[in-house]
C-alpha cells in the first residue's frame, strides 16, 4: 500500500492509504483517547471520544474511522 504523508499536532507522520486517523497516531506515539475502539471489529464512531479536528473541515470527525488523505493536518487539542 502507498505510504500517505499527513501531519498530528504539528508532527509530520506516515501511515499507509486506507488507515484510519486512529491508527497511524497509534502507530506514531500519539495518544488519542478511545472508549468504543477495538481493532478487531469495524470502527463505528458511537462513543465519539476519539473525535480530532481536521484543518478545512466543517465539523470534528471520529479518528476511529476517518481514513487519512495525503496532506491532511490533524488537531487532538483543538479548542472546538
């Protein structure tokens, strides 16, 4: 799978096309607080504890389930 370049809390990470937000901050040493997610079932968002903001995004989006997209700019701090 094609690496895809995105960056969390102003830290440039990679991860492979087709994971979630979730995944590659595990992946990287960054925590994002879980309560619903368990990697071995499909990730349906309910808890909403893992929601991040997404630069150009309307609303806070489910880590859990958010595929990355190359160039994406990832907040778990965010004020919103």
């Amino acid at each position: 799978m094609k690496k895809i370049t995105i960056t969390i809390n102003g830290a440039q990470v990679s991860g492979r096309e087709g994971t979630t937000i979730l995944e590659v901050a595990q992946e990287n040493g960054i925590d994002i607080p879980t309560l619903c997610y368990r990697p071995e079932l499909t990730p349906i968002g309910a808890c909403r504890i893992c929601v991040v903001e997404v630069e150009g995004s309307k609303t806070l989006a489910g880590a859990c389930h958010t595929p990355i997209t190359q160039g994406m700019v990832i907040h778990t701090h965010s004020p919103k």
